[in-house]
C-alpha cells in the first residue's frame, strides 16, 4: 500500500453495503453517484427500475492524488460501465451568483474574488435552478482527469447545489438549515420556495456556531429561539455541534434524504442521514 506521510493509505472500505439483489453484470442499466470531501469518498449505485439504492459504499481516508488512484484500481465497481454517473464535491470554496447577473466567461473572476483560485484547479460552475443562482466552485484538475478516465460521462456538482435544491423543493414552509463539514458551517434559510440566505462560516468553537446562526437569522429577520433547524453533517465529523444548537432552537430535526425511493435493507435509518447528501443527488441531477 502507498504512503502519504507517516500515515498508510488503505484501499479497505470503511463501510460496504451490498444488497443481494445488486447483479454486477447489469450495471448499465444502474446510476452511480459519487461524493468526494477532504476525509472520506463514498458512492452509491441506484436502481431506477426498482426505484431502489443497492450500493453503498464509503471510503474514510484524506483525498490526495495517490490514495484516489489506489481507490478507483482496486475498487470492483467504480470503473464499471453505468447508466449515468453523478459527482459531488464537497467543498467550502465557492460563491453563488444570480442568474441575472451570471456571465460565463468571467467565472474565474467571480470565484478568485473570494477565494484564492490555484493554477492546478478548475473553475466550475452550475445552475441551481430552483434558486435561479449559479453555483461557482473549484475542482482539482488531476481529480476531474482521474473522474473521467473511469467515468467518461461524469456530470459534475458542488454540494451547495443538491443542498439548495431539496430545500427549496420540498416545502413551501420557512426552512433554517445547517450543513457541517471540515471545520465549516453551512447555514441556508428559505421561505416560500425562495431562498433567503445562504453562507458559509469557518467555525472553531461551539460558541462560533451559535453566533453565525443566530446573525443570519437575525438578518433574515427570524429569532433563534423561534426556529426549527434542519441539521446535517459529515460523517466523519466529530465537533458535538447538534447538542450545542439543540440548546437555543425551538426544535432540531435531522436532514434526510427523498422518501420517494427505498434502499436496501442494510442501510438503516441513521444511514439514510449520515449520507443524505449523496443519495439526494440523483434526484437533483434529473
């Protein structure tokens, strides 16, 4: 096994969940769904036959060039020929822009205004349509090179932009939700099929968390007392932050993923939460 630093790259999944029904040898009549973040790669394989998740795969390892490459060699079903394939990238570099106001060429412009954009990455972007905003975003070029060479037909998203759309699609109602992922916070407030606010906070201490909370709310014209808060995070994260906000809502619920669909019966219901990000994508690619 290849190293990166002192610590060892494994090719091991941390979680497989396989159902029986899964035929290898159909694969091209399934959907594949990939999420990638700074600690983990996971992905899942849908039926649309049977309307039904068989897959489910993840991989808790930091994301450099060499340990993706040792995952797609040795992975028995991520070079498969499918139907379609979707990826995510989680990622806290980005920024939204109306559509209105959109202009293709000057998305490099747009993004390098706010974060610093490397020469080995490029710029991405796509429309949220519910939002009517573009989501702009970086990807590392040796990813998207190593994506397609196994996955030609790849179609590429931002995790802001399948987090946006389930909110805005689900309910009319007002929504306060928060996304945690590497040491960032993802606060999104819609009402009425519209999306308010949308941001991200770096966060150290719990106390920060309450803070940015509480200011967009306030800015929103909401208060943090009155408000149901729909929570989600990485898996792999392990800051206690729903038991800190749990203090100062009116009620915390956990994110899930669309209840139009079934998943096979070896992944439970906290499952369906911790990676609801991921199984949401499907329906936001259609």
């Amino acid at each position: 096994m290849p190293e990166t630093g002192n610590n060892i790259v494994t090719t091991k999944p941390t979680l497989d969940l396989i159902d029986e029904t899964f035929d290898i040898s159909q694969s091209a009549s399934y959907h594949l769904s990939i999420q990638t973040s700074p600690g983990r790669l996971a992905f899942c394989i849908f039926n649309s036959v049977l309307n039904k998740y068989l897959v489910l795969r993840y991989y808790q390892v930091m994301l450099d060039e060499n340990t993706c490459k040792n995952i797609f060699e040795n992975d028995d079903l991520l070079g498969l020929v499918y139907k379609g394939c979707n990826h995510v990238f989680v990622s806290h570099r980005y920024t939204l822009v109306p559509a209105s106001l959109f202009d293709q060429g000057a998305s490099g412009f747009y993004l390098d205004f706010n974060q610093n954009v490397k020469s080995e990455e490029q710029v991405m972007s796509l429309l949220i349509r519910p939002a009517q905003a573009y989501d702009i975003y970086a990807c590392p070029e040796w990813f998207k090179s190593l994506l397609v060479k196994y996955q030609p037909s790849v179609a590429y998203f931002h995790h802001v932009t399948p987090f946006i759309d389930s909110l805005l699609t689900d309910s009319a109602k007002a929504q306060v939700a928060v996304y945690y992922y590497g040491n960032h916070m993802d606060v999104a407030i819609t009402k009425q099929k519209q999306l308010l606010f949308y941001n991200t906070f770096k966060i150290e201490t719990l106390e920060e968390a309450v803070y940015y909370l509480a200011g967009a709310l306030n800015m929103s014209g909401m208060s943090i007392a009155a408000t149901t808060l729909t929570y989600s995070k990485d898996v792999n994260e392990t800051l206690p932050l729903a038991n800190a906000l749990k203090k100062y809502v009116a009620r915390l619920v956990e994110y899930a993923p669309m209840d139009t669909v079934t998943y096979t019966h070896y992944i439970s219901e906290q499952i369906k939460i911790q990676f609801a990000h991921l199984f949401n994508l499907y329906r936001c690619a259609l």
